[in-house]
C-alpha cells in the first residue's frame, strides 16, 4: 500500500462464527484507490458475532460497532473501535430471544432479530454507547408451508425506514414483512401492519431504493425478490411483482438448491445486486426510472463459496462478499456503466458473515 493510500484508508470490520473457527469481529484496513483489506486485529470477546452495525456514542459522539451473538442464548454487544482490536463497552446484553440474525439501530435503541425464536428485540443505547437491559419484545406469530422451514416464525432482518418513523421485520418463517412503531422513551415495539408475501418464498432480508419509495425483499427459499412500494406517510407497504434472480434453468449443481442470502442497491438507484448461496455468485439487475421492474443482466461469481452477506462500500464503487464456507472476503470493483462487479482480490477470513464499514 502506498503512503498515500494509506493516509486516505478507511476501516471496516469482519464478523464470523466463532463457532466454525472464525476470529469472531475483524478490523481491517480499506485502500482507497484498490479496495483492497488488509488485516488489523481481531477479538473472539462476542461468541458468533455473525452481524454487525456501526452507530455512535449519544454522549460522546464516539463511533461504536454493535454485534449480535448468533447463540441459542441470543446476545448483542456494543465495542468501541478506536485503535487496535474492538473492545466491550459493558456486557454482552441476553436479548431475551434465540439465534439473533441481525441488529439496527432506531430511535435511541438497538433491535435484533430473533431467528430461532421468531421476534424482534429493542434494548436501549447509553450515552456511552453501551447496551442496558432489554426494554421490549415483539413476538412473531405465524408459519408457513416449508415445514422444513416455516414450521414458525423465524424472524431474519430488521431496519428501521429511511424516514425513521418506523421499523420493519422481515419474517422468513412466517413469508411476511411486518411494519412497527418503536416508542423512543420506553423501547416499546408495537405491530402496525403485516404485509403477506407469496407463500414459501420464505423472505429473507430487505433494501430501500434511494428514492425511499420502493423496497426489494430477498427471498431464500426461492431465488427471487419481491418488489414492493412503501408508503412512510402510513406505514404501508404493498408488493407488486417478483422477479428471478438467476437465469433460467441455472441451479447449484447436483441438484442442490440455492439459498439468496443478501441484497444491496446502487446509491443512484441504477443497480440492484444479490448474493446466491449454492449457486455462488452475485446477480446483477438494473432498475428502471419506475424503480419497479429490476431485470436481471449477469450473474458473477461470487470469488468463493457460499456468499452469506453482500456489501456496497460508501463510496458506491466496490461490494464486498463475505464467502462463509471458503473463508474469505472478496472485493469487486463495479462498473459504473453496466454495474457488473468485476472480481479484484480476496483476504482470508475463516467462517466469514458480513462486512462493515466505518
């Protein structure tokens, strides 16, 4: 690296499975003219931090990394990440819910999702930035007709919109999205509309066009998205078309199946792309003046195996794809004109699960 990429270098961090020999969170270093990831440090103090946020210290403004801990107990943990390896501010907090999935911050909390349990957890922030004791659960109820997979809800993601009014939980057991309100001085979750998603497609996680007026389901248990509008005046959202997002007849080979796992959408609201698990490879589909009706261009791989999360950096000009079973994170620098990621180099990370950047 060079002396002036490194004075221009940002940060970002690794979570994996500790469980499957991961190093649990990772620091590392981000060239600003390559993309490429250099290894700073790493701390196991979170069992399975398999996803990560970034937020910021009430009082003290300090940048701080919240992780879930993807455990039948169910964890989430807040680190301060200055120099050298993150480290626990307080305790892991128990978030009163199994096999936490994902976490977002929302007027003055922090939300999981409760896979094995099938709920959404708010646990307050301190001015440190810090955790305190859980403040409310919203249980899910429900199931579909996967009964390998829905036999309850199994709640995946959750988001807070971009107007922060509300929040939404995406229910992969149950094949809805649901749409809360989160009280700011109590931490109470409450349920303001479900929406009902095609039956088995088993929904995953979710993006916001930039415009704030369209929302992208991923769905697992079939290689799809769910276009919906969104209406943040009263918190409606209402689907109106699915598409592929693989070409037809493509299959992970031997039969098996592929399992989409996540999606990100281009800062100018051009490109919309998915990671395949099975099929290994990102989808590439471009969004129209409508935002409406993605199609799909190309697919890529995906530079390893079994791409469990998908991550465009802030400048727009890189993903990021953290490739659970090969162990590693690859880089791939985006075509601004087609949007097909080209592959640009890898770093080794063992039970690899999201990136994030600071």
């Amino acid at each position: 690296m060079s002396s002036s990429s490194a004075g221009r270098a940002r940060r970002a961090f690794i979570g994996s499975f500790t469980s499957a020999g991961g190093r649990g969170i990772t620091a590392v270093a981000v060239d600003a003219d390559t993309g490429a990831l250099a290894v700073l440090a790493d701390t196991a103090a979170v069992p399975d931090p398999s996803f990560l946020a970034v937020g910021t210290a009430p009082g003290t403004g300090a940048t701080v990394l919240y992780a879930v801990s993807e455990t039948p107990e169910g964890g989430a943990a807040a680190l301060a990440v200055d120099d050298g390896p993150p480290r626990l501010i307080g305790e892991v907090r128990a978030v009163a819910g199994d096999s936490p999935t994902h976490l977002a911050l929302a007027a003055g909390h922090l939300l999981t999702a409760n896979y094995g349990s099938g709920g959404v957890t708010a646990l307050p922030v301190r001015d440190d930035g810090g955790l305190g004791p859980v403040a409310s659960v919203l249980r899910h109820e429900g199931s579909g007709p996967d009964s390998g997979r829905q036999a309850s809800p199994h709640a995946h993601q959750v988001l807070a919109d971009p107007s922060g009014k509300w929040v939404l939980s995406v229910d992969l057991g149950t094949d809805s999205v649901r749409v809360c309100a989160l009280d700011e001085g109590t931490g109470t979750l409450r349920l303001h509309a479900e929406t009902a998603l095609r039956p088995g497609t088993g929904p995953r996680h979710l993006a916001f066009h930039p415009s704030g007026g369209h929302v992208y389901v991923l769905n697992e248990l079939e290689p799809t998205v769910t276009v919906c509008r969104w209406n943040a005046a009263d918190g409606s959202l209402d689907p109106v078309g699915e598409v592929p997002v693989l070409p037809d007849g493509a299959d992970a080979g031997d039969g098996a199946r592929t399992y989409p796992s996540e999606l990100a959408v281009s800062h100018d609201g051009r490109f919309l792309w998915t990671a395949n698990r099975g099929h290994d490879s990102i989808s590439v589909l471009t969004l129209d003046d409508t935002a409406e009706k993605p199609v799909l261009a190309a697919a890529v791989g995906c530079g390893g195996r079994w791409p469990r999360d998908l991550t465009l950096d802030p400048t727009g000009r890189w993903l990021y794809v953290a490739n659970e079973h090969s162990g590693d994170v690859s880089w791939f620098a985006v075509d601004a004109e087609t949007g097909i990621p080209a592959h640009a180099g890898s770093v080794e990370a063992p039970a690899a699960s999201c990136v994030v950047f600071v």
